[in-house]
C-alpha cells in the first residue's frame, strides 16, 4: 500500500495540464475546460478527459495560478470575533453558518471561516484571508477587524451589527422592535419587578451589573437596542427602568446563565420575570432557577430571545429570529451583488413564540 501511495505521488509530480493534453492528443485549452468550463466540451470527452487525467495522477488545474489569472479566490470570508469552536457550538451561529454554507454552495464558492478573538489587536488574519468577499458576523462598534476588512477592495455583507456603514450591505432584524412586543407581553400579564441577563455590552470583561450608561455605550449594537427595547416597553408600563437590575456576562453559555441568575436572585430576590436576551441564557436560568427550587412559571417568568432547538424543547417563552435565512441572505447579498453600486438593508421579521415559561406573577 505504502508504495502504490508512492507511485501516485511521484507521478502527480510529473503530470501537468501540457502532458496530459499530448497523452490525449487534444489542446491544452480542451484538457482546462474539462474543468472550468464544462459546457465547452461535450460530455464524452469531458469524460475521456477526467478519465486520463486520472490515471496519470493529474490533479487539475493549480488554483493558486488560476487565482492569480483570474483575480479571483472563489471563496467568501467569515469574520467573526470568537474562538473558531464558537461557530460550531452556539446554535444561533451554526444556523447562520449553515444558512450562509446553502448560499455559497448554490453559487459554487467555498467558505472560509476567519475567527478572531475579541481581545485580540492582530489584523493580519484579515489582510491574508485569501476571499473574493466577507461577511462579517455581529461586530462590535469600531472593531479594528472590520476596519481592516473595509481596507480590502472586496464586497462586504454585515450581519446584525455594527449599522449605518456606508457602501456596505447588511442583514438583519429588528432587535429593538422584537424586545418591545416581548416586554408588552409581561407587562401584559402584570410583571412589573423584572430583572435583566444580557450577553456582553463591551469588550472589557464585565461579570456583574450594568449601569444604565454601560448599557446606553454598549459597543455591541444587538445588545444594546435589544435593553433599549425591553426599556421602552416597560417605561410605558409605568416601570422606572433605572430600578430594573441588569446582569452582564461575558461568555455566552448556560453556565454563564445560571451563574448570572443565581447573583440577580441574591440581591433581588422579589423579582416575578427573568428576561433574557438569548436563549443560551435563559436555559442556564431555567438550570439555576430550578436548582433554587423556584417553579416556572409558578414562582418565577423567564424568556429568552432567538428561538433555538433546545428552547423549544424546554417550551421556552422567547422571540424567534430566522437565522438560517439570515446567513443564506448574506450569502446571496455578497455574492449576487454583480455591478450594484448602492447599499442594501434587509431587515427579516422576527416571532414572539408564547410557551410555558411565562404566566402572571404569582399574587
């Protein structure tokens, strides 16, 4: 086996597209259209092509010398401020990526993945990504790497933050408007004492309460609108926002969550709803309410926000967000952007989705 393997390398070694075009008796343009422009030939010889080619270890066109030729990568960039494990781990993120992976497929572009880290300054990763286009998923404001991927001459696609780039598309949803309804449904059903656990507002690591300034400066735009929209529906409820306790953490897990809602509980323990603003959030709630021995929705509401398989499953009162069709917008935004001059926003609705999790405060 090891020498069958050997003799493989060794010929791929001396096979090129001029080689194989005298072996088959044709040009070297018929051997190149075999593979990047199939419609060219027809399909008995594309056949007899890919046959040859084959047998005498040609492994195809060089891609780094077609790039070169044709100043194109034939991939898309994901930018994104995680650790690369992020993307295969938060259920909102593998939606979006699957999403984006549909768009790239149906275009016959690859994808590669460039994650940074939200501490980290080094934007080289950026300037070497070899990509035709990026698109940048939920940016903090002024982030030196989406400053370097607006240096790159490609197109651009942002999805959910930061807003108002100029020249740049995005895709989004109305995070603002859906936290709105959200708090109108609990003031609804008579909460008035609530409390707040929110995914990280900045980049400096804060585990602990947010001061209604740290929340009007958040650097994380999503955030941000999505307090101010649980603010403005509870001010016209008649709730003194000032009062309501928000719970920051900078990791976005269930632990997280149930560690941010046993020290909301601590020192409030009178509120009657727990809102989220994720849903990886709101299950570590659930986790540490009910190891507190407090019932849901008996004792206590508690929502989150995204709409992810495993908040179904808990029935989970929450918003739901399509983030699939996020990512397939992206997609299709960055690469059918054509000789398009002017900036697109696609904002894609959002659903309040009321489950067993919340019910009127306990009289």
């Amino acid at each position: 086996m090891a020498e069958a393997l050997e003799g493989r390398r060794s010929t791929r070694r001396t096979a090129t597209l001029a080689s194989l075009a005298a072996e088959l008796g044709v040009s070297r343009t018929t051997v190149s259209n075999a593979y990047n422009r199939p419609d060219q030939l027809s399909p008995a010889l594309r056949r007899r092509v890919l046959d040859t080619a084959r047998r005498l270890g040609y492994p195809g066109p060089d891609p780094v010398a077609r790039s070169l030729r044709t100043r194109k990568a034939g991939a898309v960039g994901l930018l994104l401020t995680e650790a690369l494990s992020y993307a295969f781990r938060d259920p909102v993120a593998i939606q979006f990526l699957e999403g984006l992976a549909l768009a790239c497929e149906d275009n016959g572009s690859g994808l590669l993945l460039v994650p940074v880290s939200p501490e980290a300054e080094d934007v080289g990763a950026v300037a070497r990504a070899g990509v035709d286009g990026f698109v940048v998923y939920s940016m903090p404001d002024d982030d030196e790497h989406f400053a370097a991927v607006l240096e790159r001459p490609v197109p651009v696609v942002v999805c959910d933050q930061p807003t108002d780039v100029p020249d740049v598309d995005r895709v989004g949803i109305d995070d603002q408007a859906a936290m709105v309804e959200l708090a109108q449904h609990l003031a609804g059903l008579g909460h008035r004492r609530v409390g707040v656990l929110c995914m990280r507002l900045s980049l400096d690591r804060n585990d602990g309460f947010a001061s209604v300034s740290r929340q009007d400066s958040a650097r994380y735009e999503v955030q941000r609108r999505r307090l101010a929209g649980l603010r403005d529906g509870f001010t016209a409820a008649g709730v003194d926002w000032s009062t309501v306790p928000v719970v920051e953490r900078f990791d976005h897990t269930e632990a997280a969550g149930a560690h941010a809602f046993d020290q909301l509980a601590e020192r409030h323990p009178d509120v009657t709803a727990v809102v989220c603003t994720s849903d990886i959030l709101a299950l570590g709630a659930l986790r540490g309410a009910r190891a507190a021995g407090r019932d849901v929705p008996g004792d206590l509401t508690i929502t989150g926000f995204d709409g992810v398989p495993a908040a179904e499953r808990a029935g989970l009162t929450t918003v739901r967000q399509p983030s699939l069709d996020k990512g397939r917008a992206a997609g299709e935004l960055l690469l059918d952007r054509g000789d398009r001059q002017r900036s697109r926003t696609l904002l894609l609705p959002t659903e309040l989705m009321v489950r067993q999790t919340s019910g009127p405060p306990k009289s």
